[in-house]
C-alpha cells in the first residue's frame, strides 16, 4: 500500500507533515492544498504584507520533496531577499540553498547539460531577478536542457510588464520548471 500512495500520492493527505521546524498558522495550509489539487502544478499566492508567504511556499516545496526527487529548486527574489530567503528556510524547515550568482549559476546550467541524468544531481539555490535576467544567462538557459523541478519566484509582480528584460526572464525559467509558487503582496 505504500509504495502504491507514494508512486500516486493522494492529495489530502500530506507526506512532509512534521518535516519542518514551525507550526503552521491555520490560513497557511490552504495554499499547499490548492497547490497540490491544481492541474497545472502552478499557484499565485497573493496575500497582504506578514501573512507568511515565505512560509506557505516553503510548506509547499517540503511537501513536492517528500513526493519526488527533486534535481534542481531554485527560489527567484530580488537581490536585497537573497540572505532572508536563505536564513528562512535554514531555520525555518532545516533546508539549505546556496546563493548563486552569475558565474556559479552560469556553471550549474553546463553541469546540467552534462550531468543530467545522474540521481545524484540535487541542487538548491537562490539567485537575483538581477542574475536571471542577465543575456549570458537567458542565453546559456535558452541552448540548454536545464530543468527546474520546484520554482519559487517572490515579489512576481515585478515581471508583469510585457517587453521588460524582468518578462522575458521570467517566461523563460518557468517554461523550463515543473512545479512553480509565485508570491506577491501586490494585489494582481
């Protein structure tokens, strides 16, 4: 019965329960369900300032980890977050990402090129929308098989102007991404 739930998780049920360092306020689970019953894998979580958007996205993503193996997570945020999305979700759910910029980001997208059916790959990392939208980098994504398996993209309202460099990032990393949780405090 449990290898059967675990290769066709039942959605009410959830598998990261217990697996992070907090105790969730009530609101903050209605995210994650309807995350896990949407068909297109996607959410926009569009909650006021400090109803902890950061930690919705961080139940959703304990919650896809527990359900598969996840090679590549990557969370997006402007460059002044970098640290407190890192401090957050070491403290909060005892996950560690590294923070990437340009050159490190650059040569994880060649290590997926060349690596990427290896089991072994499992990356987590935070950039800048500064590193995202860089040409090198749209450029390199663009020649690239390199798969995003559990996006993160916080203040998402920034990408919402066709045309911007910021769009255009953003359209090509989540072309590239499985599961994606955007996060804004600007009502869309």
């Amino acid at each position: 019965i449990f290898l059967d739930l675990h290769k066709n998780p039942v959605h009410d049920i959830l598998y990261s329960r217990n697996t992070s360092r907090l105790i969730p306020e009530p609101h903050q689970y209605k995210p994650l369900f309807k995350f896990l019953n949407s068909e297109n894998n996607r959410i926009l979580i569009a909650d006021e300032v400090g109803l902890g958007k950061t930690i919705e996205g961080g139940m959703i993503f304990k919650e896809v980890q527990s359900r598969q193996n996840l090679k590549i997570s990557l969370i997006v945020v402007p460059s002044s977050l970098t640290y407190k999305w890192q401090e957050e979700f070491e403290l909060r759910f005892g996950e560690h990402f590294s923070l990437f910029k340009k050159k490190e980001f650059l040569k994880l997208i060649d290590e997926f090129d060349r690596f990427h059916s290896s089991k072994l790959f499992n990356e987590k990392i935070i950039i800048s929308y500064h590193t995202l939208r860089d040409d090198d980098v749209i450029k390199k994504l663009d020649n690239s098989v390199f798969e995003v398996d559990f996006l993160i993209m916080d203040e998402s309202h920034t990408m919402r102007n066709h045309g911007t460099s910021t769009y255009h990032s953003a359209k090509v990393i989540t072309s590239l991404s499985e599961h994606i949780v955007f996060l804004t405090a600007t009502p869309v």
